[in-house]
C-alpha cells in the first residue's frame, strides 16, 4: 500500500471509530486482556493493555488502525513477554472460514495479486497474467453463497454447543469477521481453564474428527454383533444415524469394519471451524465492531433468527465518492450496489468501496 | 478426614491423611528402617516394587477382600515404606514404574467400590473428588462426568477410543462405565502417586534398606531404555511437507512449525533448513531466518519441540501410513530400543 492509499484508508478508518466507537464493546476485564493492532496493514504492535473504555477509545480514533485485536486470554501481567503473562483463562473461541470450505463458487469469485508486479488475474490463471510469476496472493469478493455455507456451519456448531456441550444459547454470540468468515465468541464458563491439548479435543468433536467404528457400535471382530446407535441417542451417536439413515447405516455397518470407518470419515456431519483459533490460548483475536483491515468491512454481530446480509451490515464506512484506479476482473455486491469489473480503470466510487478495492489490492487512490 | 478409614487407607495408601496415620499409630521411619522386628513390613514394600519393576500388580489379602486390622495396617505401611526406598534410592525409572503399577491396583479397588455404591454421595466418588477435583455423579445411562473435568484427563491419552468423539455426550456431560470412569482417572493417579514420591524428603540409608535398595539399583540400569535410529527416513507428515514446499504450493505455518522443529529433533541447523523454504510463494529469507532462530531456541529464546502426532491429526498435518507402526511423536519414525 503506497502513501495515498495509506492516507485515504486511515482517514476512513479514523472516521468511522469517531462516528461508530458505540459499536465496539469494551470487554470485560478489560485490564486483564492484552491488546494489539496494526497500521496500514503493517506489523503487529502487541502486548498491549488498556485500563479502561476512555483508554481504549482514545488508541482507537488516535491511531487508527486498519485491524485491531483483544485476547480471549485474561492475564496476570497483559503486557509482559509472553512467557512472563502469567495465564489465568480464556473463553472458547470459534472461527468459521469461508475459504476452509472448499465450495466451488471460490474459482469464481478469486482473484490473484502478484507479489511481484502487484497487477491483478484472475484466478483461474493460475499465475500472475502479466509477468507469469508464480509469486501470488489469492483474494476474494464477496459471495452470499460462501456466507450463506458458513452461516450453516454456524449453525451446526451452535447445535453441538447447545446440546452435547451443554451451553446455554444465550451465552454464544456470533460476528461476521468483516472478510470471508464468521467468528462465535462463548460468554465465561467451565471450559476456561482448559489449556490448547484439551481445546484441541473439543475441536475434533465439533469436527466429528477421530471417530472410531467401535463407538458407534461396529466391532473390529469379523460377524461380531452390531450395536448402532438410535436416531434419539445423545450426541454424534444419534447424529450420524440421522445423517445417515437408519438403513444406510445398517448397510454401511454390516459392511464390515473397515467400510464403516471410511463412511465415518466421509459423513461430513462435523462443524467445519478452523481448530487452529480454537486450541490458541495465547491468540489475540479480532474485536468486536471493529475494522477487518483485510476488506474495511467491521466485524458486526450476526443476529438471531433474521436474514443478515454481511456485505451490507458490516459495510459501515462512509458512503462519500473518491476517485480511485481500479483492476478488479469480477463484478461485486457491496454495501447493496453492484462494483466492477475494472480494467486498471480510472473511476470514482463510494469511500467504503474504495477502501475495500485498495484493502484487497485491486485499487489505488487517485 | 472427609470420613476415610482404615480400609480408605489401605486401598488408596497415597491419600493425604495416611501420613498423620501412620504416626497415630505409633509409628516411625525411623522404626522401619532399623527396628529387625518390622523388617515383615519391609519386605511387603520391596514385594510392591518388585512386583512393579516387573510391570505387574502387587497382590495381597486384601483384594480377595480380607479386611482384618492388622492386614489393613500392614498394606498401608508397606507403601509408606516402598516410597521411603524408592526415595533413598531416587531412581525416576522406578518410580515411575511403581507409580504405575499402584495406580492401577488402587484402579481396581476404585472400580470395584464405584460399581458397588453408585457414585454421587459415596466414599469412592468423595476419593476421586479429593484426589482430582472430578465430580462423578450417577446416571441410568452411566457415570456423568463434566466433559472439561472428562478431557482435562482424556486429552493424554493415545488411544482413538478416548476421544471424546468417541464417547456419549449429552448436556455438558460425559457418560461413561464405572471402567471407564476409573481408567480415565489412570494417568492422573499415577502422576499424584509420582508427585506425592517427590514431595517425599529422602531420609538417610538405613540398614533396614540397604540390601534392597543396592539391589533396586542394579534392576534400574537394565531398564532404562535407550533409543536409536535405525532409518534415516523422514515421517510421512514431514515427506509431504517437504513435497508441498517442493511444489511451490503454500505450506501453512503449522506445518512449517512442524517441519522446523522436527528437523531441529534430528540435528539439523537453521543454515541447513532454511532453503527448504525458498521455493514457498510468501519466501522472504530475513523472516525465514528469523522464525527459525527463534524456534531454534537460538538467543536464549525457547526451544519448541516437534508437536505430538495426536496435535497434528487435529491440525491436518499427519498422513499416518502403516510404517509409522503407533508412534506418538514424529521424531519417534524410525526408532526402535535397543
């Protein structure tokens, strides 16, 4: 990002932390969570804390910054050497993220930045069609089918979490991350003090990840008796049977051991989350309302039971014209208006736009 | 004591109030290793550890259900001493062993006991609370564990049956047989049983001891056991890290942990390891550098070590082949005992 694209993000930025500060909550314990945030999408200044809203406030509409992160972690000393943080507890975390889903609409809607000579191709190409290096960044444009697939995965995983975790629905709160995926964050509970080893458990059961024939009733021993699960039994037990049909999973059980581990592994019943954020007890995490420097999108509350729209929900900066040079192959939805596809064109856009184009790459200020 | 008895006592030896116990009833370690008299009791002890040296579990009256006094005495005794010997003689490969071998027979009686009285309110289910903070409470379907008190003892464990995928979960809770509820709980007793050894001061050589702890001592060096590679060949995890990088394709950074810190296992230094990174689409080599010597532990930074197989299933990164023949780590691929 040159200087005049720097500039016009920041402003943007600025002015959105001026106008909407409401929209980032002050987390609780506020003295015990460390913080850390990056300009112009430059390096991660972190071990940071904040006593109080005011001070929180103030970092936010005096810096800036394109992202801005807060750990699920609580700590003894916020700002100390990682080491020295003295852990307390951490709430549980989920990532869902659209690109982990492998839906096919992807091929669609990417497009590759060289890292090289910084034109744009899209991503079918393969490599950069300009100079034909190999050096690319894939970047994506909003797609409702992506968001819709990873809203079912939210929902998949609030089921687990409900039902087989035994958390209370009103403890779970998921956010739009302001690019590609959605994040749930779970109110303080007795999973807190786990360390990663034991995240990492929960995160194969929400995947329905490890599952072994002999849990679900099929024994290793050639004619041995079955004893599959029923449609009501609790938990993945019960589950599977549903996904699979009550036949289907007799026939793929009477298929022997081996059989059944493979249709176990293909059930695709689990809660596609990224086990990395989750099993991270150290992680600084994106905040809540504020700017995902990826896309100038915010990170917004997803709310219940309604239709969201993410590409207009989060779409919250200014809706002012600025002139930008824009190369963008595919067309995109954002914040309700249609953009594109440039051509390294000259063009004046709304500023959200443009600072999503330049956030992504495809654009440069005028 | 929370209502322990004699019997508590001589099933569970290690718990907190057997050493007020044992001066309660007049006696010392000081008696045990020089009184000729009580060499009986000396003996029972070395008959434990024997027993757990040999990868066996110690048997005696007791858990053919003789619950006489004086028997009851001579059990909860035995083990006081058997770690006063273990302690003189501060061999870990012992202890570890003991530690082991007496988790599992307090296991058996754990088993036993919860079976008999239904969980929740009982003396078993007071053990384990006072032992690991577990809170086991009886259910028609089973024995209901929290699943965070269920995976905070489950997560160590290798075996696929474990997982808690693999396990009925409903409600916040873990459904599982008196078996399993005991066998959940293995490794944590043998890690009390090991710490309650260490927090033990070793007293002076008594003459009570002497002959069996020089024998204990020469049982150590053969068990000790030694590793050696016996294949140069990297993993099947690494093989395809390698091959990605290769390609030029994005290796992701768990993956790159994971191919460093392994490397770092086997010797290898940053200078040799750094290339392998070159063909990566984000290579830059200063923060290649960087990122290697901070694993590297070089600077007086910490080293990493290679993540456990059981972590990189979760992460993706493990592409198991038969050859791999139930190794718990990468750095395991190749390996045998000597």
């Amino acid at each position: 990002m040159n200087e005049a694209d720097a500039a016009l993000v920041t402003g943007a930025i600025k002015k959105y932390y001026l106008d909407h500060h409401d929209m980032v909550p002050t987390p609780d314990k506020i003295s015990r969570r460390e913080f850390g945030y990056q300009v112009g999408g430059g390096s991660m200044v972190r071990h940071l804390s904040y006593a109080d809203e005011r001070a929180l406030r103030v970092m936010l509409v005096g810096t800036a910054p394109s992202d801005v992160y807060c750990s699920n972690a609580c700590y003894r000393f916020p700002t100390f050497a990682m080491k020295e943080k003295s852990w307390l507890d951490a709430s549980l975390i989920f990532d869902i993220d659209a690109k982990d889903l492998g839906l096919p609409c992807r091929v669609g809607h990417s497009i590759l930045v060289c890292a090289e000579c910084a034109r744009v191709s899209p991503a079918a190409a393969g490599k950069c069609a300009a100079c034909q290096s190999q050096k690319v960044t894939v970047r994506s444009l909003p797609c409702t089918k992506c968001a819709a697939a990873s809203l079912k995965e939210v929902a998949k995983l609030r089921e687990i979490l409900v039902d087989d975790l035994g958390m209370d629905d009103s403890s779970i709160h998921v956010y739009f991350s302001g690019n590609e995926g959605f994040h749930v964050h779970v109110d303080p509970g007795s999973f807190d003090a786990l360390g990663s080893r034991e995240r990492a458990e929960l995160a194969d059961y929400i995947m329905f990840k490890g599952a072994i024939p002999e849990a679900y009733g099929v024994p290793r021993a050639p004619g041995a008796k079955l004893g599959l699960p029923g449609p009501d039994d609790p938990g993945w037990r019960g589950r599977l049977v549903r996904s699979l049909g009550a036949a289907p999973a007799k026939k793929a059980a009477r298929a022997g051991h081996a059989e059944f581990q493979k249709t176990l592994g293909s059930a695709g019943i689990g809660a596609r989350i990224d086990p990395q954020v989750t099993t991270d007890i150290h992680r600084i995490f994106r905040m809540p309302g504020s700017i995902n420097g990826k896309s100038g999108l915010a990170k917004v509350p997803v709310p219940d039971g309604s239709k969201f729209d993410a590409y207009t929900e989060s779409c919250l900066i200014d809706s002012a014209k600025v002139d930008i040079t824009a190369e963008c192959p595919h067309r995109f939805v954002l914040g309700g208006r249609r953009f594109g596809p440039y051509s390294a064109k000259d063009t004046s856009v709304e500023l959200y736009a443009a600072v999503y184009m330049i956030c992504k790459g495809f654009a440069a200020a005028r | 004591m929370k209502g322990f008895g004699t019997l508590e006592y001589a099933q569970y030896p290690f718990l907190e109030g057997v050493g007020r116990y044992v001066k309660d009833s007049g006696f010392g370690i000081e008696q045990f290793g020089h009184d000729s008299d009580l060499i009986p009791y000396v003996d029972r002890a070395m008959e434990r550890i024997m027993a757990a040296t040999r990868g066996q579990i110690y048997s005696s009256e007791l858990d053919r259900g003789d619950i006489d006094h004086t028997l009851l005495d001579k059990e909860t005794f035995s083990f006081v001493i058997a770690v006063i010997i273990l302690k003189i003689c501060g061999k870990h490969s012992l202890i570890k062993r003991f530690a082991l071998a007496e988790s599992r027979r307090a296991e058996k009686f754990l088993e036993r006991n919860l079976g008999r009285d239904s969980g929740g309110g009982s003396t078993t289910a007071k053990v384990l609370a006072e032992l690991f903070s577990v809170d086991v409470r009886y259910n028609p379907r089973g024995y209901a564990i929290p699943i965070s008190d269920y995976i905070r003892h489950s997560a160590h464990f290798h075996e696929r049956e474990w997982k808690l995928v693999n396990r009925m979960v409903t409600g916040g809770d873990v459904l599982l047989s008196a078996h399993q509820a005991v066998r959940l709980l293995r490794h944590e007793l043998g890690n009390y049983i090991q710490n309650h050894i260490t927090r033990v001061s070793a007293p002076p050589m008594m003459p009570n001891f002497a002959g069996h702890i020089a024998k204990l001592n020469e049982i150590a060096k053969e068990l000790e056991p030694e590793y050696v590679v016996v294949s140069g060949e990297h993993p099947p995890c690494i093989k395809h890290a390698l091959e990605v990088l290769k390609r030029g394709e994005n290796l992701p950074h768990s993956g790159r942990f994971m191919l460093a810190t392994f490397l770092f296992g086997r010797g290898w230094t940053v200078e040799k390891i750094a290339p392998l990174f070159k063909d990566a689409p984000d290579y830059n080599e200063r923060t290649t550098m960087y990122q290697l010597k901070s694993i590297s532990g070089g600077d007086g930074k910490t080293r990493y070590n290679c993540p456990l197989c059981d972590k990189l299933r979760t992460q993706n990164l493990c592409h198991e082949t038969a050859e791999c023949n139930g190794i718990v780590s990468p750095l395991q691929f190749g390996t045998r005992r000597k």
